[in-house]
C-alpha cells in the first residue's frame, strides 16, 4: 500500500521540487516526505542532480563577460551592416543580382531564337498566302508579295483591329548593264 | 516586462538603440540556451548572433503576445536545431578525435581557484561528465532541462516555447532528469541525504 503511495509521490517529485504543483497537492506531498525515507531520498537525489547540472554549465566570471561583450558588439555590427545593406540600391542587391543572372541566360536565348527563326525563314522561304483559315478567336493571317516587299496582315475575328508587317527584301539588283543597284524604298 | 514593451515598440521604428537593450537584457540566457544545446562556446556565439539579427529583420512582424524573451527563446531554439541538424555529426566527431585539443579550449570552465589545482581539475573533470551527459539526451529532452534547470523557465513558458502541451514538458523534463542522475550517480552524495532526515 505505501509502495503505490510511494510510486504516485514520485511521479510528482520533480514538480514539487520546481514548485509547479497546487498548494494543496504540494502540502500532501510535504507530509508524505515527512514520514517516508525512500521519497525524501529521492527528492534530495533530484535536487543534488539539479545543482549538479547549474555547476557543469557555470563558466568563469571572466569567460562568460568576454563571451557576452563579444556577442553584443557582433550583433551591433551585424545590424549596421544590415542596415547598410538595405540602404542599397536594388540592384545591387538579391534582387539585382537575381535578375542579372536570368538576364544573362534569357539574352543570348532570345538572340539564338531570333536568329534561328531568321534563318529559317530566309532558306525556306514559307509561302505567306492565306496561311490558315481562323476559326472564333484565332486570327486571320494573309499576306501580299510583292517585287520588293511583303505585307502581312493579322486580323483578330473578335475586333477589326488589323496589324500590318511590312517586310523588305534588302538585296540589291543589277540593272540592263548589270551593274548593282543598291535597293532604295 | 513593460520595459521590454517600450524596447520592442521603438526597435518597430528602426531604433538600434532599443534593440541593443534587449540585446543587452536577454543575451546571456540567449547564449546559455545555445551554448547547453550545443557545448560549444563559439558555436553559441554564431548562433546566438544570428537569433538577436534574424530577430531584429523580422522585429516589425513581431506582434507582442507572449513576450519578447518567449519569441527570442523560440528563435534562437529553431537557429540552434537547425544548426545542429547541419552541423552536430561533424562536431561531434571533431569533439571524439581531438580530445587533447578540445581539453585546451574546453568550454566548461570551473571557478578559478588557484589556490586548489587539483580541486579545480576534478571540477572540470565533473563539469565534462556533466556536459556530456546532458549531450547525450536525446535533442528534445535536452532542450526541455536546459530551460528548465538552466534558464529557469516555468512549465507553461518552456510549453508555450516549444509548442507543446504542459503535461509532455513534465514527461519529458522526467525522462531527462531520470537519465541525468543514471549518469550522476556517483557524484551525489548519499551521505548527506541520510543525513537530512
């Protein structure tokens, strides 16, 4: 019977002992001590095992003020430089060098993009007649050829909106005595 | 505590100089929190610094409920897990190969007293057992003695700090002191005890 006590003391031991229990739990607990060796025991075990712990992470006096000045002038240090920082224009910053690492890949693509579409449409020279019949909401392609010039015209089916592309062939020509006649519009 | 209100209020408004109050009133425990995770002198200066810097980034953010001290504890608790998890294996291993070497600069140091040499080494030799024993629990068990036994926080601040139920801090808190005194056994005194009656 004092065994079963005894375990439901000790169960409560460590909340006693931090002074986290109700007064009336701590008072029963209190007169239990009283009278029973084997709890006491265990209490004073916690309490030699708490003091024991407070000692091993106790520094010097010395150690412990060169450790704090150390950190209090480290974070002073690290707010200027914070605040520095943010005073900086953006793109000197994340953001800046963000953009200008996309910017160096999404340049040259686009140049090696317009490039490839140049050439392709110089060799293989698509004709530009009605391309496609537009069905609701696609736009109408059609185009003119001429000696010198291609016009292209894009009507969308919703708006007369109507976009014309004047393509110019630059190429010179020879003329009766086949000399070259440099292209004038 | 109203103190702190009026330091947090005026670190809102860019003022480093209240900041550097708060700085001032907390860093220690702050560095005590991370050095008891750690055992690490200059790691829980690293992580100390970079839990009052990400603090101060995010201080407009800061609502006010629950207490600066609580908010900082919890921010230096999360930058001090993180770290471990990057960084513990390899310090560990460090710590293990160069014991000679981590002799010189141990971090746990017993009060001078040069009048006792031999006294003053078999406190450091205690305070190492010590250490190790409480780096040796398991990380959320650590966490819960060192802010109980070392910070002295109550069972609702640590609760409200790691975000957990009261009832799991008094299991672990348990757990931990019952493992500790496995380990502590022979440097509690049975004597005196008895001798308490």
């Amino acid at each position: 019977m004092k065994k079963n006590r005894c375990s439901k003391i000790l169960e409560w031991i460590g909340p006693y002992a931090d002074g986290e229990l109700s007064p009336s739990r701590s008072a029963m607990i209190g007169e239990h001590l009283k009278d029973c060796l084997s709890c006491r025991t265990a209490l004073e075990r916690l309490r030699q095992t708490q003091e024991l712990i407070r000692q091993g992470f106790a520094f010097s006096t010395v150690e412990e003020k060169s450790d704090l000045e150390a950190l209090h002038s480290r974070v002073k240090h690290g707010i200027r430089l914070q605040e520095a920082e943010s005073k900086e224009p953006w793109w000197s910053g994340d953001l800046g060098s963000l953009l200008f690492r996309w910017a160096r890949i999404l340049v040259p693509s686009a140049v090696a993009a317009a490039l490839v579409a140049g050439i392709f449409f110089k060799v293989y020279n698509p004709p530009l007649s009605v391309i496609k019949t537009a069905g609701k909401n696609e736009c109408i392609i059609d185009s003119i050829e001429g000696a010198n010039s291609t016009v292209l015209l894009f009507k969308t089916h919703d708006s007369d909106m109507t976009v014309i592309w004047l393509s110019v062939d630059i190429e010179p020509y020879k003329d009766a005595s086949n000399s070259w006649i440099p292209y004038s519009a | 505590m109203s103190e702190d209100l009026e330091w947090v209020r005026r670190s809102q408004d860019g003022d480093q100089e209240a900041f550097s109050e708060l700085v001032r009133k907390y860093q220690k425990r702050v560095y005590y929190l991370a050095y008891g995770m750690t055992g690490n002198r200059e790691d829980a200066l690293d992580i100390a610094q970079e839990a009052f810097l990400k603090a101060f980034r995010s201080m407009k953010g800061f609502q006010g409920g629950g207490g600066f001290y609580t908010w900082i504890y919890r921010i230096t608790y999360n930058q001090t897990i993180d770290f471990m998890r990057k960084e513990w294996r390899k310090k560990k291993l460090e710590y293990q190969d160069n014991q000679d070497l981590t002799e010189k600069e141990s971090p746990i140091m017993a009060v001078p007293s040069a009048s006792n040499p031999g006294q003053d080494m078999a406190q450091k030799e205690l305070n190492r057992v010590i250490m190790d024993a409480v780096q040796s629990l398991p990380e959320q068990h650590r966490s819960v003695i060192l802010l109980r036994e070392i910070e002295g926080l109550s069972y609702d601040e640590i609760a409200e700090m790691l975000r957990i139920r009261k009832g799991t801090v008094m299991s672990r808190l348990h757990y931990a002191r019952q493992e500790l005194q496995k380990v502590l056994m022979p440097y509690i005194k049975e004597g005196e005890i008895r001798e308490k009656k």
